[in-house]
C-alpha cells in the first residue's frame, strides 16, 4: 500500500472515531410554541427591556417575526447608537437625556445582532470573562481582529481554570470563550495563536462534557443551551457525542414541555440550537435558509380560581445580627414580588436591568462592591439558578440573600 493509500487510511480511521454533536429534529410545534415564548418581549421596546439576544436568536432559528423583527432592529439601533453617543460626549455621566454607557456584554450581542441582520448589510480583564469572550466572538464574526494580547487573556484564563466560581465550572462562561476560540480559528484572525486555540477548544469541550449532570444537562438547565452550541461546532475524536447531545436535547424537551424555559435571554440561546446554528454560524450566514412565520400564540381565557397565601422566608446573614423575616405573598408570586412585599417591614433591596432580567446590585443598603455580588440561596447552600423575576417560591421556604466575591 503507497503512502498516500496508508494516509487516507488513516484520515478515514479517525473520521470514523470522531463524531459531531447533532442534534434530532425537534417537532416544529415545540419550536414554534418558543418562539411565541419572545415574541412578547418584542413589543418591549423601552430601554431597560430591548435585548439584542432575542432578534440573534430569532435570526438564527427557523422562524421569522416579518415586521417584527425590522422594528425591533430599529429600536436597537437607535437605543445603541444614542448610548455611545450620549457616553462619549458625557464620558459616562447621565447629563439631562443622555444614556447610561451599555456593558460589553450588551455591546457585544448588540454587534451580533448587526450581523444577523445580512439583508440589509452585505492578566485579567476589568469585566466577566463571559463578557470578554462575548466580545471578542463579536468581532470576530464581524472579521474584526483582535490583538494578540486580548486574545491572549481569554487563552490564559482557560489554560489555568480561571472560569472557575467557588469551586464550579462556570458552563456558559466556558461554552462562549470556546464559540469566540472556534470563530478565531476558523477566520484565522490570529495566526499566532493557532496552536493555542485548538487546544483551547479541546480543552472547553471536555470540560463541558465533564460538567453534564445525571439529567443530561451540562451545568444546568440555562447553561445548557450555549454548551450545545459550542459542542455542536466540531467533532471529537473517541467521545460519543451523539449520545451525549441527545440526552442533553432530551433533558430540554422535557424542560420545555414542562415550561422550564421562561427566562427571554435562555430561550434566544436555545432557538439557534433547535435549527442546529450557533453563533460562529454568523461568520458566513445562510441568508437563503427558509424561515417560518411566527404567529402569535392563541390566547384561552384564563381560569377563575381562589388565591392561595403562602409564607416565603428572607434571610441575610451578612449582617449582624441577620435579618430573617416570614412574608406573606399570594402562591405563585415571583422571588422579586416576596422582595418588593418585604419591604413595607423595613427591608430594602436595589436592582439593575440586565439581558437575563433584574438582578441584586444592594440589600439593606449595601451595595455589592467590585467582584461582589447579591447570591441568591436556598437549603443546604444551593445557589439559586434562576434570578429574582424567574424564581417562584414555595410556601415555608425560605430564600437566603449573602453577599459573596467572585
């Protein structure tokens, strides 16, 4: 056998042994029942709730909302545009209508949801590395190079399991550094750094695979979406990825069927994943792919039925003595409705707007400081995986706010 008869031998032996993360087809009724999920959030055209996530979801999913989605991409444009404006003219001070200066995070999902819209356009850093890799996917789908010094910084922090809180894995973290290491690598915006890159991926995907739960999630519920995309990139040798992504895919559905998805920001990471995309799909997107007219969800009148009190307890031990206190809400009250309750008893909370909902900025008028913040917890110390607008407590509950660094 010549050499060359022995080399594709060989290309075709390991060929056999790697597999890709496909997922099943989803009955299209479930994707359309998540679609309909957003498109409520669609009308929300104010400030504090437009979220560039959902028209990148939207984008990259089977469905499409027609005029929608035109009017959700103004709003964004104008809201964006006006911020940076506002903050380079303010330099970050709120002056009269002037806009509070946008995160990276949300600048960088506010560049992915540019490069959604192909119809009409042909040491450690000072923020969260979900951020930072956020960011620089954002650029580089847009062919934007980064330098090597930048790149260099998420490289590092993933060699030495720097996206790591209290011992964790953080998933979703892990999961975009490895979608902005793939796009890197397949734009080849960084030469340099090939070789670091692709162990860096390699790296990403086992510790992701290492993160899956016995219910099939990689992480939990919420993370679960964007590790998919990321596996879903490329194949790997000697691991059974099918296997691993239908049980994954298994653990949604049934999530799914059970209305485990309400959070908007999760439900845009997971259309993408349901029309086998992710987010590197955006280097070269498929312009031509049909789309489904998404229609609003068909409305039944709601059921007359009897409120139920319950009782939700409130803890901050971060303070001496703690504060504990019993608050009486109506059952299926929201976490942030047992903390608005609360305070007509002398307890005080602040929040801020992010794309995944509100959440804890001070309790009792601490404000968390830098690489500080509010953690939400239940029994036995687990952390709550559901923010303060998702989470709906159970009677005698009891829910424990403690300030911790990261």
């Amino acid at each position: 056998m010549g050499h060359l008869s022995v080399l594709l031998f060989l290309l075709g032996a390991l060929g056999a042994l790697a597999e890709r993360c496909e997922m099943p087809q989803v009955n299209s009724k479930l994707v359309e029942m998540l679609g309909q999920r957003l498109l409520p959030w669609m009308d929300r055209l104010s400030l504090e709730e437009l979220n560039p996530s959902i028209y990148v979801g939207l984008r990259l999913s089977s469905l499409q909302a027609e005029a929608k989605e035109a009017l959700y991409l103004h709003s964004l444009k104008v809201h964006y545009q006006q911020s940076l404006l506002g903050s380079a003219t303010s330099d970050g001070e709120d002056i009269g209508d002037v806009q509070v200066k946008p995160t990276m995070g949300q600048l960088a999902l506010y560049l992915l949801a540019l490069r959604a819209n192909w119809h009409t356009h042909k040491g450690q850093p000072h923020t969260s590395y979900y951020q930072y890799g956020l960011a620089i996917l954002a650029l580089c789908v847009h062919q934007k190079r980064v330098h090597d010094r930048v790149v260099g910084k998420l490289l590092y922090a993933v060699e030495h399991d720097q996206p790591v809180h209290r011992g964790h894995l953080s998933v979703d973290t892990a999961a975009i550094a490895g979608l902005a290491f793939t796009c890197l690598k397949r734009t080849d915006l960084n030469p340099e750094q090939r070789e670091r890159l692709t162990l860096a991926i390699t790296t990403v995907k086992e510790k992701i695979l290492n993160a899956q739960t016995p219910e099939g999630y990689f992480g939990n519920i919420y993370s679960t979406p964007l590790a998919l995309q990321m596996l879903m990139t490329s194949s790997m040798p000697n691991v059974r990825l099918s296997l691993v992504c239908h049980k994954a895919r298994d653990a949604l559905l049934t999530s799914l069927q059970g209305r485990g998805f309400q959070n908007v920001l999760m439900l845009s990471q997971l259309l993408p994943v349901l029309n086998h995309k992710s987010y590197v799909d955006l280097i070269f997107p498929d312009c031509l792919a049909p789309r489904a007219i998404l229609e609003p969800a068909t409305e039944t009148p709601p059921q007359p039925h009897v409120s139920e009190a319950i009782l939700v307890g409130l803890k901050v031990s971060s303070f001496s003595p703690p504060y504990k206190y019993s608050v009486p809400v109506t059952a299926g009250a929201s976490l942030e409705d047992v903390l608005k309750e609360a305070q007509g008893q002398g307890f005080t909370f602040g929040t801020q707007a992010s794309l995944s909902g509100p959440y804890l900025t001070s309790v009792m008028g601490k404000e968390a400081g830098e690489r500080e913040f509010w953690q939400l917890l239940q029994e036995n110390d687990t952390p709550l995986l559901q923010g303060i607008a998702d989470y709906i407590p159970k009677d005698g509950e009891t829910i424990e706010l403690r300030l911790v660094t990261w």
